[in-house]
C-alpha cells in the first residue's frame, strides 16, 4: 500500500481576497475519496499583510468559534490552529 493517495480528479479555483492575499480552493478525488482543501497564500513582504493570534475576550482558556473571533475585528482571512 502506498504512502500517498493517486489524485484522480482535481479542480481548484483562486481568488484574490485582498492585496497580498490569496485563497485558493481545491476539490481533490484520491483513490476513492474527496478532499476539500482551503489555502490561503499571504505576502508578508506587503505592509497590507498581518499576523496576528485571535484570542477570546474572556481569555485563552475560554474557547469560542472562529467565526465570532473574526468578526470582532477587521479580518479577512482566519485558520483554525487549535488542534
């Protein structure tokens, strides 16, 4: 058995969300099953383009979707680090 899937269909489709920043979506078919993946390519070279941790008002311990968290600020893209 091999290590990694044969891709056996694949299409994928990129926007530019804002200056320096890219999201690419892409629907793979590998060996009998989908993949939907989600890329974001940032330019940290731009001064448009920042980093920055999303933390909950009531403090890191507190979990809270995501989503909230983005809204609360001026986000344009997030990604889900905790796992």
């Amino acid at each position: 058995m091999s290590a990694s899937a044969e891709t056996i269909y694949e299409d994928s489709e990129s926007r530019i969300i804002t200056r320096g920043v890219k999201h690419t979506y892409i629907e793979r078919l590998t060996d009998g099953y989908w993949q939907k993946i989600n890329v974001i390519e940032a330019d940290l070279s731009d001064e448009n383009v920042e980093i920055v941790p999303l933390f909950s008002k009531d403090g890191i311990s507190d979990k809270e979707p995501l989503s909230s968290l983005a809204k609360e600020g001026s986000v344009v893209a997030a990604i889900n680090a905790d796992f």
